[in-house]
C-alpha cells in the first residue's frame, strides 16, 4: 500500500506527497553513487561545509560538528557522518533531484549526504521539512510512523530524538531504492551495513519567516513604500470610542496597506528574490573577466556551466525585462535579451557561440560577465 514499485511523478504527487510516507522501490534504477565516504570525508574537512558526527556505544550518544579533522577518535560504537548542502560542491549529486525535477526550485533546500557504519544512525525524530531519502550503497531499515505527540529523549543537547513510536513503514532499501517522509512524521534509519544516504531535502516558510524574509530584502521595495493615512477616517470615527482603542476599521486599513505592498509587482518581485535564497558557498572565481574578455569567449566555441547546486528562479513575466534571482541576489535582462536569458540560465550548460545580434551580443556580455564574476557560471576548461 505504502510502497510504489519504480517512481511515477504524478501518482507520488496524488497520492503521497504532503499526505503519507512511501516506499520508492527502484526511486533510481541501476544506481551507481556519484561519490563514496572518502569525498564526504574530505568534504567534512572544509570549515564552509556544515557537517556532524553522531557515535553511539552504548546509552552514551556523541555529537561532534564539523570541520572534522582528525575521524580516528570519533568513529567509535556505531557512527554516522552527515554532510549538508553536497548538491553545492559535488555537481553528480544533482543527478539523484532528476526524478524531482518538475518541483519547484524554490522548494528545494539542498542533498544531505550520511555514511553510516553497522548500527548507526541518528535515532527515533521528527523533521519539519519533506524529505525523499535516497539509499545509495549498502542497507538501512528505514521505520516510519504517523504524526502525533511523541516525549522528547534526552541522550544528547544537540540531538532532538524521541522515544519511539508505531511504525507504519519497517523496510529495508536496497540502492537506488528510497523513502519519502513527509513532515512531521517520525522516523528512524538504523544501517544494517556501511551504507550511504543522500536526502534530498525540501523546504516551506512559515508566514512569519516569510515576512521577515521580505523585510530582508525590502531594499528594491523602500522605493515603493507608502505611509498609512486618514484624512476623512478620524471624522468618522466613533465618538463614544476611547482613544486608547486602535479600531477595527483601522487595523483593516493597516493590512490592506500591506496586502497592497505584498501584491505590488515590486512586492511579488521581492517574494521571490527571498525564495532564492540558498545559502551557497563562496563561489570562487580564478579570474575577474572584464566585458572585453566576455565578448570573446561567447564568440568562441565554449562551452558555459552553471556551478553545482546554483538554482536560479524567476516570477511570470509582467514586463518586457526579464529578472531572475539567484540566493537573494537580482539580475535584469534587457528586452532584446531576455528570451534567450531566460533560456540560458534554465539550462545547466549553453553551447557557444551563440548566434546573436551585435546589441544582444553586447547586452548578453554583461549579463555574463556578472555571472561569471559572481561563480554562479563557469567556462569548461577554464
Ligand atoms: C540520515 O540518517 O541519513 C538522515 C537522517 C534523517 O532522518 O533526517
Ligand atoms: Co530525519
């Protein structure tokens, strides 16, 4: 019943996304890891990778964060290295969100990576967010149970475990297979051999998050602002009210200033400029390319690569230019540009040259030139 034999978009979008946890049984047929716990190791070493250890002997539950230096005295009992955002440094990683590719980017938080030894896991928890976990090499039985109230455990102050549960989900994966657990659902993943995971992980703002997030990235919108005023409301107010009373009509007036502003085109602009934010490394770029150099290398044969994890994303357009936003930052293409723009940064490498205009070829050399500059793009070979 809970379980789906291959994966099929629409029937896991009907029936269990947001509603139910499942198994996907060959989520990715003939699975090969695109990395093993060497490279997670290493990445676990880089003080910009956010990373933990969780050892378990016993009762006696350890939590180290990283960078990890030295693994030999943590890798003690049962042990689980978890690494977050590898969808950002390891670009094969992103083959595993295909299957998800029709999900909103915007709904996408990053690819969590864990190796576990014989045992090991993070214990019986709650998370806030969807999450398709993805089996690579090795077993783990993987336990799912329905939301409820469930007593916190206290084995460790940076572990939020809880003490059990009714599972309705108690399988093994095997790689390639996966399981889709839904928020607030507990589960527990114990490894029944060295095994890899990768957890592709989602993600959903509260109201409040969001509005803090767009007060954030108010900047384009202080342009745009309006002050509340009254000029006949005083006067009609009640004179049996006392002053100390902020009336209804008055708060009603209040939120349908701001209801005005969020539904401005400048405020749907900034909603989305806060939806892209995600939290990606220092993107290094060797060489700082001037116009002239860019002009060059799109008349060339080359080819552009948009750096790992980078998810641009855009609102429909309401105006002949085309802004598209990459982690809180904005990016406008001019008119004569902004189809193709659109086109270029949908795809994950562009061809060149490109066959363009002298003034697209000038605008377009801008606009890459920014991007090259910022690392959100790379030259093949470069
Ligand atoms: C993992 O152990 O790989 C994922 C941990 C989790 O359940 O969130
Ligand atoms: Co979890």
């Amino acid at each position: 019943m809970s379980t789906m034999q291959g994966f099929n978009y629409r029937q896991f979008m009907q029936e269990y996304w947001q509603k139910k946890p499942c198994v996907i049984k060959g989520f990715i047929p003939n699975f090969v890891d695109p990395l093993d716990e060497h490279d997670l190791a290493g990445l676990a070493q880089e003080s910009e990778v956010d990373s933990r250890l969780i050892s378990q002997q016993g009762a006696n539950w350890q939590v180290t964060q990283g960078p990890i230096d030295d693994f030999e005295p943590l890798c003690k009992g049962a042990w689980i290295l978890l690494v977050q955002g590898v969808d950002k440094y390891i670009d094969e990683v992103n083959m595993l969100t295909d299957q998800v590719s029709d999900i909103p980017h915007w709904r996408l938080e990053d690819v969590m990576v864990s190796f576990s030894n014989e045992g090991a896991g993070v214990g019986a928890h709650i998370d806030e967010y969807d999450v398709i976990i993805v089996q690579g090499k090795g077993r783990r039985r993987w336990q799912v149970g329905l939301p409820s109230h469930f007593n916190q455990l206290v084995t460790h102050p940076l572990l939020k475990q809880i003490d059990g549960f009714d599972a309705v989900i108690d399988q093994e994966l095997a790689p390639g297979d996966a399981i889709y657990i839904p928020p607030k659902h507990p589960h527990n993943g114990v490894a029944l051999t060295d095994c890899l995971n990768y957890s592709i992980g989602f993600r959903a703002p509260t109201d409040l998050e969001l509005l803090a997030g767009i007060v954030d990235e108010s900047e384009a919108l202080a342009a745009k602002q309006t002050r509340y005023t009254d000029p006949d409301q005083l006067a009609l107010r009640c004179a049996q009210a006392p002053a100390s009373l902020v009336s209804n009509g008055e708060l009603q007036a209040l939120t349908q200033m701001l209801q005005r502003l969020l539904e401005s085109e400048a405020g749907q602009q900034t909603i989305v400029q806060y939806l892209s934010r995600q939290a990606l490394p220092e993107l290094a770029c060797d060489e700082e390319y001037t116009k002239r150099d860019t002009l060059s290398i799109l008349t060339q044969s080359a080819v552009l690569i948009r750096a790992p994890g980078v998810r641009p994303i855009f609102k429909e357009k309401a105006s002949d230019t085309f802004t598209f936003y990459i982690d809180g930052g904005a990016f406008v293409a001019p008119q004569e540009i902004a189809v193709l723009t659109q086109a270029f940064i949908s795809e994950e490498a562009t061809h060149l040259p490109l066959n363009l205009t002298k003034i697209q070829m000038s605008l377009m050399a801008d606009l890459c030139t920014e991007l090259l500059n910022a690392g959100y793009w790379y030259l093949e070979n470069a």
